[in-house]
C-alpha cells in the first residue's frame, strides 16, 4: 500500500495502468474513499489510461488529524501526488468535494493539466447548500456516521438504485463506519463549511473543462454547475439524464466513458468547450445531444427561455 508523504501526514494513493500513459486522477467525494473508484480503474486502464486514486487527508486509510483539516492541505496533497506522476498529460476528476479541491487545483497549478472534470461541483456555498451541510454535520455530531449515511443515500441516489439495497443497508453502512472515522469526518465538514467562494478565480482557468451535473442532483443543482460554465473559457456543461448527486457511484459505466471520450477529444484536438450545454446518453457510446435551443437548461423541465 503505497503512501506519499506531506508533513507530518500520510496520503494512501493507488497506481495502475501502463506508466508511459495518459493519467486520470480522481478525487473522491466528502465521505467517500478511493476504493469507490474501483469500476473507473477498471474501464479507464482499458482504454489505455494510467489511474490514480487516494484518500484525502481524514479518509480511509489516510492519516486523519485531530483538529481541522484544511482545504489547502488537500490541494497539497494533490499537487505531491501529480507530481509524482511524471511529465504526461493529466486529466484531473473530481466529485462534489473532491470537485472542489479539483477546482482549487486547476486555479493554481492549471497548467499541469491536460483536462479537468468537476461533478456534483460548486465553488461557493449557496444558502441551501450551506444550510445543508451545516444540518449534515449536527447529524454526524449527534449522531454519528451511521445517521449520516441515513440522511446522505436518500440524498444522493435514485429510488432505482436504493430499492435493491434496502435488505442490506447494514452491511452497506458498516463499510463506512470501517472506513471513515466520526472527527476526521467532523474536520473535513469544518472544511467544507469554512471557506471563500472560488466564483473570482474561475476565469483563470484555461484548461479544457468538461462539467457533468447529474439531472436531478438535490445537492449542488444546475445554478452552482452554471457559475462554472459560465467563468471557465473552455468549459462545456454536461447533463446526466436520470442521475442524481452521486453519479460516479449509480451510472459508473456511462461516467467512465465520458471521461475516456473527452480526454480522447483533448488529446485529438477536437475538443471545443464553446461553454456549451450538452445532453449525456443514457448508455456508454451513446451520442452526446445539445441541449434544445430556445429552452432554459436551468429548468427541471423544459421552459422556454425568455427574452428579457
């Protein structure tokens, strides 16, 4: 189990693929842990790229300080681990927190990246968003990561995905209590609720950015996806029909395939971000549709757009 050091900490990352190839680095999600990336190394090497995952700081097998845990920690932690790669091209993913820490990145070291993919994104805390995370960390205080998880899968995934799950959330749970602890859970919310929004800095990066947001994400819906769109030059904004705030977790076969096709695109020089607005398939080789002209993709259902 290999592990990069930053200070006094420890960071657990995995490495696979041909070492002279193209690398995706992916970035997991608030309570989440590399492991959850398991069906992406899987399709990605197959396509010929190199894969590496890790936990972050207070995750898995990662080390987990006792007092706060800050968000320029965990851009550090990236940076050593790029670093680490070589001089190839990166393509950089991440999903809702780890979107942000992605963010963070491109804003200050964008020209190591060959791609960026935030998903479930946002760069500032909205009022909901923040009234959210802020009654997500009151459940995890009071009542630990068990009642977290309750509040968080209803939250994050499809009634599709759940309904199969239910004899067995137990067991679902229980890998999160193994693997996740109650501070260094409590550290990172502190993270996450304590920081300037990233809305100023967008601009700056220039990287080709593919921005996917699930359909239905409840979490960080559509607005936060469009100040991205909006402030990053060459960026494209990517709808997941059917998909909610965790899609890297429920459509993983699709997701991975968007990822290929579009550092294939940037690679191949055909990638032309146009602050776009495109329709994903529902299946992997589908055809990508742009959204309709005339209707406001902001809206859940569509409404045309008005003049004024």
């Amino acid at each position: 189990m290999p592990f990069l050091s930053h200070g006094s900490h420890r960071i657990r990352y995995e490495l696979d693929g041909p070492t002279d190839a193209p690398a995706y680095v992916l970035v997991n999600g608030l309570t989440q842990y590399s492991e959850l990336w398991a069906a992406y190394r899987d399709a990605l090497i197959a396509k010929g790229f190199r894969v590496a995952t890790f936990d972050l700081l207070g995750q898995g097998a990662s080390a987990k300080p006792e007092l706060f845990i800050s968000q320029e920690d965990q851009v550090e932690a990236l940076r050593l681990l790029i670093e680490a790669l070589g001089d190839g091209p990166i393509f950089l993913g991440g999903i809702s927190f780890g979107a942000l820490i992605a963010l963070r990145y491109a804003i200050l070291h964008g020209d190591r990246l060959s791609g960026l993919v935030p998903m479930s994104a946002f760069a500032e805390l909205s009022p909901q968003l923040m009234l959210l995370g802020n009654a997500l960390r009151t459940a995890l205080i009071l009542g630990g990561t068990s009642y977290l998880q309750d509040l968080l899968l209803p939250m994050n995934l499809s009634d599709s995905w759940l309904k199969p799950l239910l004899g067995k959330l137990d067991a679902v749970k229980r890998q999160g209590w193994l693997v996740n602890d109650v501070y260094a859970l409590q550290n990172l919310m502190e993270s996450f609720l304590e920081f300037q929004p990233l809305t100023p800095q967008l601009a700056s990066i220039k990287t080709p950015t593919m921005i996917l947001n699930g359909e239905f994400d409840f979490l960080t819906p559509r607005s936060l996806h469009e100040t991205l769109r909006i402030h990053i030059s060459d960026s494209s904004l990517v709808i997941i029909p059917n998909a909610y705030h965790a899609f890297t977790l429920e459509k993983a076969t699709l997701t991975a395939d968007l990822l290929a096709r579009f550092a294939e695109d940037v690679m191949a020089k055909r990638w032309q971000g146009k602050q776009a607005v495109w329709i994903a398939p529902d299946d992997a080789g589908g055809e990508m549709m742009p959204f309709p002209a005339g209707f406001d993709h902001l809206r859940a259902i569509p409404v045309p757009r008005t003049t004024s």
